[in-house]
C-alpha cells in the first residue's frame, strides 16, 4: 500500500480520453509524468469518453504502471473494482458516488481515499468518518469540465474549507497557471487541473509552475 503523504497534492493531474480530444490519453499523461506531477487521477466519463469495456480497463492498467515506473501515485475516480484490478494506491469519490463508508470499509488499508467536499456541511459530516486522507474541494472558479459542478466558493470560500479541517484539501475547478499562487495561499495543499495540464502547449512549465507554487 501506498502510504498517503499530502505532498501528492501539490501539482495533481486529473484527466480521461474525454478531455484530450484528438490526442493520446497515454501520450498526455506519459508527458505529465515526465513534467513532475505529483499524482494521477484516471476519470475517463461522460459522453465524449472514447474508452468502454475492456479497452478501459487496459488503458487504465497502462497509466498505472507508467505511474509506477515514476514513482507517482495512480488514482482512480469513482470505480471501486476498477481500483482493485489496477492495484491503484488511492480512489477518489464525489458526494454523489459510491457512498464513502461503503468505499472505506471495502478498501481502506489497501489504498488512500479522497472525498469531494464544496462546503461546510460536507466538510463536517466527511470529518466524522475515519479513512478519509484528503477533500477535493471548489469549484474555485468556474470550469468547464465538469458539466454536474458545484456552485464556484472561490478563494475565500476556499480558504474557510481549509480552515474548518485538519485533513489536507486539494483546491479543484478551473484553476489556472497564474491562479496556483493564490490557490496556495489559501492553504490548500495542491491544485488538481484537468485542462490546464491536458491543454498546454508546454506541460513542462505548466507543471513546473504548480510544483513551485507549493514548495
């Protein structure tokens, strides 16, 4: 097992086929890898995902042994048994999947778990529930990559998560490069960014920024 460490939080690259069109999944996330992030979530959804079935679950075993190979941890969304046949080290929920004790009880001590949390109540509740290693928490600013998002909270919206908790929270939604610096000044121990990452022209320093901003 993979031993949760919130420094994987800082620069955290969340990306599926669905938001690399016209591009290979593996060639952007091989290319991230090379950058330095410092976790990988695998969230292939939606309509415009191109990867069903078996081709799923090859691609996802592909990504997760690249990550191996650099020594950063694969994160799963959503998908428990996908989790387990990938030998992922951490699984990541939103409020309105698997509901988290039922993902805890099956597969905490096998791997770390992330819960999505935009406001206080959840913020409170999640806090009462032992397993849970870190929040997903925003959108900080609008995006356009989650069609199902919650209302934007902002910076200061952010800052008041951070501050209820003693879990380490990753900030999420439509982050930019020149928003990372305020992103870390709320406390929030990373960024996670889909197309900040899948859709730079220069990966490299896009990555670079996220790292810096956090160090």
């Amino acid at each position: 097992m993979t031993v949760f460490n919130a420094d994987f939080l800082k620069a955290y690259f969340v990306c599926g086929s669905q938001d690399v069109p016209g591009k290979s999944l593996v060639a952007v996330v091989q290319a991230a890898l090379d950058a330095g992030i410092t976790a990988y979530q695998f969230r292939d959804k939606g309509p415009q995902s191109t990867l069903t079935g078996e081709t799923r679950r090859k691609t996802a075993q592909r990504l997760r042994d690249m990550c191996a190979d650099a020594g950063v941890p694969f994160i799963v969304d959503d998908d428990v048994a996908l989790a387990q046949q990938t030998a992922a080290d951490g699984i990541h929920v939103g409020q309105s999947d698997q509901q988290i004790q039922s993902v805890v009880e099956t597969v905490g001590g096998a791997m770390f778990i992330g819960l999505s949390c935009s406001n206080a109540t959840e913020i409170k509740a999640a806090d009462q529930i032992a397993g849970i290693d870190y929040y997903g928490s925003g959108p900080v600013f609008p995006t356009g990559s989650k069609a199902d998002a919650d209302p934007v909270i902002g910076l200061a919206g952010l800052k008041s998560l951070v501050a209820m908790t003693s879990r380490p929270i990753v900030a999420i939604g439509g982050i930019q490069v020149d928003q990372v610096d305020a992103v870390m000044k709320t406390g929030a121990k990373g960024s996670a960014v889909i197309s900040m990452i899948a859709q730079s022209d220069d990966i490299a320093a896009t990555v670079a920024k996220m790292r810096a901003a956090h160090e």
